[in-house]
C-alpha cells in the first residue's frame, strides 16, 4: 500500500532527494548541478513510501498568487506501472487545493504527456528542450 506524505523532517528531504537522483541523473543522466536546484530549500516536498520504503517524489512551489509549479516528479523504475505516479499527483494537488493554489502547471517529458493528460492537464507549448531531454508544459485548474 503507498502512503504520500509531506517532506517535513530533513531525513524524509533526502529520501525524497535520494529517489531524485537515481532516476533523473543516475538513469536520464541529467546534471546533478540542474536537477539539485535553488528551489529545493523553499519548495514542499512529498514521499511517496511502499511498506516504509521511500519509492517516489515529487515537489511543488508556488511562483504567484494562486499558481503552482509541480516539479521533479518520479517513481523508482522498479515501482512503475502500478498508478504509483497518480497516487503522487491526486496528493500533490489535494495540497494545492487545500493551501490556496487553483491552478497548476508543469513541464512534462514528451513521454509522459499522455499520463499527465489522463490527469486532466493540457499542453501550453511547443516542444522544447530542458536538460537535454524533449518537454512541454502543461497546465490545470485544480479548485
């Protein structure tokens, strides 16, 4: 069973951190430098955790008044395919919702637009390239 929890001790940061590096710059290889970021201090952080076992992460920050940005998004390889990665997003924009963030956008890998467009987000841009890796960003009103 996946229980998603807020970030809010050091160590669950640095689970969360830990799953970040293994499937963003360990298995698509993007600098540690761009994935490990300024944001990382301010942002809220979720865990998503299989039998006490840290298997996914995700963040989001607010960047204006009602607006939200979802980042860093991940599930473990060995843990895919099992709706873990939508059991993350309903958590992350339940915390939206419920701190005042109506609508939410991300940048999403052109592989994955079809789960984020299952979720209800629509793509606002052309393909573009973000750590080497093709992307558009995506938009949704969570209220």
């Amino acid at each position: 069973m996946l229980k998603v929890k807020i970030a809010e001790i050091q160590m669950e940061k640095e689970q969360a951190f830990d799953i970040r590096r293994k499937v963003f710059v360990d298995e698509q290889h993007v600098p540690i430098h761009i994935e490990m970021d300024e944001y990382d201090d301010t942002a809220v952080h979720f865990v998503g955790y299989q039998l006490e076992q840290p298997i996914a992460a995700g963040r989001i920050r607010e960047v204006e008044a009602g607006l939200g940005k979802v980042e860093r998004v991940c599930v473990l390889s060995e843990y895919r395919g099992q709706h873990i990665g939508v059991l993350m997003m309903n958590e992350m924009e339940e915390y939206a919702r419920t701190n005042g963030i109506f609508r939410l956008k991300l940048n999403a890998q052109t592989h994955a637009l079809a789960f984020y467009e299952k979720l209800g987000y629509d793509i606002t841009s052309d393909e573009f390239m973000d750590a080497g890796i093709p992307h558009k960003s995506m938009e949704k009103v969570v209220s």
